[in-house]
C-alpha cells in the first residue's frame, strides 16, 4: 500500500534519550513517534482511524529498541474543545497505535495520545471537511479567469469579457489600452478602464449602458489594489487614493475628490504584492487594510464627509495579527505563520465587519505539512484555501460557523492533480483551469448557501 504523508505536526517529545532497562546514558535520541499512517482527510460522519507510533529509545547495545509501550490512553477534541468518543488500542507488538473516532464537526480537531510506561506523549491536529455543498461545473470557452463574477441574470465576467447566459455570446468591455477593471453588484456591472467609469445594467437580453464618466486629471485611477460596488456606488483604491463614484437619480455618474489613504510607509503584501484593501464598514464607512514595517496589519477607517468625499477617521487604526490572506465584501483574512519548532504551521483568522469594527469571526490552526494557500487579492474578492502537500487528495475550504466559533472546512471539487496556481476560490465561487485544454477553457463551480456571517 501506498504510504500517505502525515497530516500531523508533532508537539515536543516527553521522553528522555537513554537505556530504559539500566538506566544508562548512552546518548541515543528517541526514535521518532507520530510517524503513522493517518488517512489525509477525515471526512465528516466517517468512522476514522488514526495509527501513531509512540517515539521509541534505541539500546546502548545496538538493538533496535530496548522497551516497547504496554499501554495507551487516548483523547480527541473537537474544534470546539468538546470531547469525541474515542477508542485507542495498541498494535503490532506495541510499536504502534490506532485511534479510532467518528468526527460529526468539521474543522480541525486536536488528538493527544499517551503511551507507558514508554512512548512518549503525542498530540496533533487531525482535519474533518464536510461535502461540498455546491453544484457542478460550468465551463467557460476562455482561459482560466484570473477576475471573475456573475450578474443575477447568469451574466459572466471573466477578466474584462462578458459572457451571456442565454447565448453564450462574448462581449468585450475594455479596448485597446487592455483589460479593464470589473465589479459586480446584483445586475450592475462597473466597469474602469481607458479614463473612463462605466456602469450597465444586465436586463437579460444585453448589458445594457446606463452612465458613463470620462475621468479628469483630479479623478485618474491609477493601478486599482481593490474595489467595493453596490447598485448605485463604487469604491476604488489605487496605489495613493480612494475614489467614490455614485449613479444619481437622474442617471448621472459622479464622482468626489479622491482622498489619499496612504501612511507613507505601506508595504506590499501578498502573492500579488497588494498595497491596500477595501472592507465595508457600512454604508458610508470603509477600512482600508494596509500592512507597514511595524509587525501585523492595520486597518484604517473612513467615512463620507460632507461633500460625498471620504475623510480618514480620527480614531486610530486597528491592528490586526498576520498579514492580509483572503478578502470578503464585509471582511479580511489573515494569516501568523511560525517557523518556531515543535510545531511549525499558520494560523488563519476571519475578521468580519461588526458595529463599524473589524471583530474575529472564527480561527485555525493549519499544521505542517499541510498548506495554507494564499488567494491573489488584487483581482477581488478571494480566500484562502488548504492542500495537502505531497498527496493530491485535494483541497479544502475554510468555513466560518453559523455562530460563533473555529472555522470548519468543506472540499473543495474539481480537478485533484492540479496545483494551487490554477486555483481560484471566492466567497461564491470555486474556479480552476480545464485540465483537458488549460489555455481555453475555466471551469467553475458556484458554491452553496454560505455560512459566512
């Protein structure tokens, strides 16, 4: 049988280096415990079963080992820290275990495992995904999308072309000057892009051209790092200023003086080296996250002024953990990775919009060797997902609880060979490059019902 890399990133050995029968010192180091077999990824409602091997001693006399466990206690903690029903039995002589439990909460749950009288302590991290609760594929006749969306009418927008439910024509937004900027909100589609904000309506048959705005020297946007659309608005952020365009009742669009957001001192962030990014903070606030020299994130408030202009808030920025990792309409993540052994790995936290703050809505802890896969933010609304490494048994989403609590995880469908680099995943949809043709065709899977909160 194949051997299936482990899932767990193992806590500090108890055990002492040394002969177990005389007590001698003879400086051998314990051999290894947690090196089992575990499947790699536990699936909800499915009986599991874990095999660990306690971390053994070698003889000063050369033999492979000088004492073997006799006895196991075992305890599985779901990601709420309550107790799962487990059962725990020695095997193969004692030079191993198996822990066997049915997880019913998806998530990361944590395993302790205590060998004797030798043995050693062994705890790690064992990962429960739900179903993927979305539908099947659609296939795009255009290369894998790196900014994609769709209007209420079916409408798809992937990377400046519109692609129509009902015909499956193809409309191109941008012109000559390149791909445009896109964002979607129900049937408005804002375009930016040649000097110029669009805004069409999606009636079914066409998108239809309901404003436009030639943009003077004063309203230039210059590289977009992120954008926010409603009906009737559009934020923008640039490399130095945040833009607010408005659709008027008698049809117009407008826009304010753009207001600089910068500290002086952003730092690119990311795996597209963003600069900023825009969370809503209700309808006339946003916060704009910015990473700087100092350690973690900032998240800085504006708010509409009197002249429909956005004014940097007195109130000091949030500092948020980690660096930017995914981004939603009404929230951030963020990841804290640690280098420091015994237990290597990522933290990644969601921080929701709540009462004009940014407040933590679910947590978790990504072990070694699994992989945190950062999404590109530039493009838009995007979040990070989790790979095994070195078995492509695929991918899982983080998903935040209906109330309060750690983040769960459902998989992720589609293509399991792929790398993470032909991978997208969005608060709405899931997206990958066709396997059978990559350079002409995305494949996309609308995600279910979200739990996001």
């Amino acid at each position: 049988m194949k051997t299936v890399p482990s899932l767990l990133a193992w806590s500090a050995m108890l055990s002492l280096s040394g002969c177990a029968d005389t007590g001698e010192d003879c400086g051998l180091a314990p051999l290894p415990g947690g090196a089992g077999q575990p499947p790699p990824l536990l699936s909800l409602g499915v009986p599991a079963a874990l095999h660990v091997q306690p971390s053994l001693r070698g003889s000063c006399d050369g033999s492979d080992t000088s004492q073997v466990p006799d006895s196991i206690t075992a305890e599985v903690f779901d990601p709420n820290n309550h107790t799962v029903a487990s059962e725990a039995s020695l095997t193969g002589n004692g030079q191993s275990a198996t822990v066997r439990f049915t997880p019913t909460t998806p998530g990361r749950h944590h395993v302790r495992v205590a060998f004797s009288p030798v043995g050693s302590l062994q705890q790690f991290g064992a990962y429960v995904s739900r179903a993927w609760t979305g539908g099947g594929p659609t296939v795009l006749p255009l290369p894998r999308c790196t900014q994609l969306d769709r209007t209420t009418q079916g409408t798809w927008l992937c990377d400046g072309v519109a692609v129509h439910a009902t015909t499956a024509a193809q409309t191109p937004l941008g012109g000559v000057s390149g791909i445009p900027d896109v964002a979607v909100a129900g049937n408005v589609v804002w375009v930016v892009g040649e000097d110029r904000v669009r805004r069409f309506v999606d009636t079914g048959a066409e998108l239809e051209l309901t404003g436009s705005l030639l943009l003077n020297q004063r309203d230039t946007v210059k590289v977009i790092q992120s954008r926010l659309a409603t009906a009737e608005e559009l934020w923008v952020l640039d490399s130095e200023r945040l833009h607010r365009f408005a659709f008027t009742p008698a049809g117009v669009v407008t826009g304010a003086a753009p207001t600089p957001w910068g500290q002086g001192n952003q730092m690119p962030f990311g795996v597209d080296m963003v600069l900023g990014l825009l969370v809503r903070l209700g309808p006339d606030a946003v916060s704009v996250i910015q990473v700087t020299p100092e350690p973690d994130s900032h998240a800085c408030t504006f708010r509409l002024g009197p002249d429909e202009a956005f004014v940097a808030s007195e109130a000091p920025c949030q500092r948020l953990p980690g660096v930017p990792a995914g981004l939603e309409d009404g929230a951030v993540w963020t990841r804290v990775d640690s280098l420091l052994l015994p237990q290597p790995g990522q933290t990644l936290y969601r921080w929701a919009a709540v009462e004009g703050a940014l407040t933590e809505r679910g947590t978790l802890v990504v072990d070694t060797p699994l992989e945190l896969v950062s999404a590109p933010l530039r493009p838009g609304f995007a979040l990070p997902f989790i790979q095994w490494r070195q078995s492509r048994v695929g991918a899982a989403a983080p998903v935040a609880p209906e109330s309060l609590g750690p983040l769960g995880l459902e998989l992720l469908p589609g293509n399991t060979d792929l790398s993470s680099g032909p991978r997208t995943l969005s608060p709405r949809f899931y997206w990958e490059a066709d396997a059978g043709d990559p350079t002409r065709q995305t494949r996309v899977f609308a995600r279910g019902a979200s739990s996001l909160k």
